[in-house]
C-alpha cells in the first residue's frame, strides 16, 4: 500500500489520542526557532516555489499552512469544514468589498444580522444550507464549494477548457458578446 495520508490514517487512527493530538493543533501555535528539514520530490518542491511566490510567502511559512491544514482534516474534520465555510464568506465579502451590514440585508431571510456575521462562531451556528445555496446563488458560485465540499468556487468548472487555445476553439468571435477575463 502506498503511505499517503489516506494509509496514514488508516494505519495510525485508532491508536492516536485524538483528543490530545487536537489540543495540540489548536493550542500549540507557537513556531519552534530550529527549522524542520523536509526533502520534497522536485515536482513538488517547483509546485511549492510558484505558489509561495504568487502569495507572497516564504515557501517554509506555505509549507506549514498547507500541513497544519492537513492535520486539521485529518484529525478534526468537523472543526476544519466550518473554518472553510466562514473563511470562504470572509472572501466573498473581501473580493466583493461587502462589508456585514450588507451581507446582512443578503441573509435576512435567514434572520442573521450584522452582528452575527461578525462573530465567526455565531454565524456558523446561523448558517444552513439554504442560506449557503442563496449565497451561491447570488455570487454565481458552486454551492458545493460554498459549504466546504468541493475546492473549485465556480460551477461547472471542471468543464471549462485546459488552455486558452482550446477556449477559442470552443468560442466563436461573431457571436461572443461577452467579455471574459482568461488567467493563465
């Protein structure tokens, strides 16, 4: 079997004190001054040189972000679904510039106010699925991803083409009205 996180799981699980394991996720944010070694695949290590660049980060600091995510799935998947869902609104409202009192006026059929929004915890406790879907809806985005369950924001978006080469195939110049922004 190959050792992946799924064979990690698996193997360690049910000998793991979980509860200890996430006390210390939670609680023990402080970094260690000595550095960690980790020898990357070179796939993996160019994968984390684009990304850390295009965010703005040291490769060490993404480096962490993405593992202490992992362990946060692994070990406490309920916790890390509902840190999604609230960081995912919080990104809406940033890339939107939509600040809670208009948020608010969007969820009103679901009686959250402005001062739920700003507490994470309690707007956790408010969200449904229908308030997720409405969200969704009026954004344009994959409910799916809205509510943690998929890593794509738009829908349908496995099936918008590979490259830009193969989207003017699939366009036709006389009859695009439309503009549409290609990032590459």
């Amino acid at each position: 079997m190959r050792l992946n996180t799924t064979g990690i799981a698996a193997r360690m699980m049910l000998s793991l004190d979980k509860k200890a394991i996430g006390e210390k996720l939670i609680n023990g944010r402080q970094i260690n001054p000595t550095p960690l070694q980790v020898r990357y695949p070179q796939g993996v290590r160019e994968v984390l040189g684009i990304m850390s660049e295009q965010l703005a980060i040291s490769t060490a600091d993404l480096t962490r972000i993405l593992l202490e995510d992992a362990l946060h799935n692994m070990f406490m998947p309920a916790d890390n679904t509902t840190g999604n869902i609230i960081s995912r609104i919080e990104y809406i409202m940033l890339s939107h510039d939509i600040n809670a009192p208009l948020l608010a006026t969007l969820l009103s059929p679901w009686n959250i106010r402005s001062t739920v929004i700003q507490d994470p915890a309690r707007l956790a406790d408010y969200l449904s699925a229908d308030a997720l879907e409405h969200l969704a809806e009026c954004f344009n985005l994959n409910p799916d991803w809205l509510n943690g369950h998929e890593n794509y924001p738009i829908a349908l978006s496995g099936e918008w083409p590979d490259t830009a080469d193969n989207f003017r195939i699939l366009i036709n110049d006389s009859s695009n009205t439309e503009v549409i922004f290609w990032h590459s």
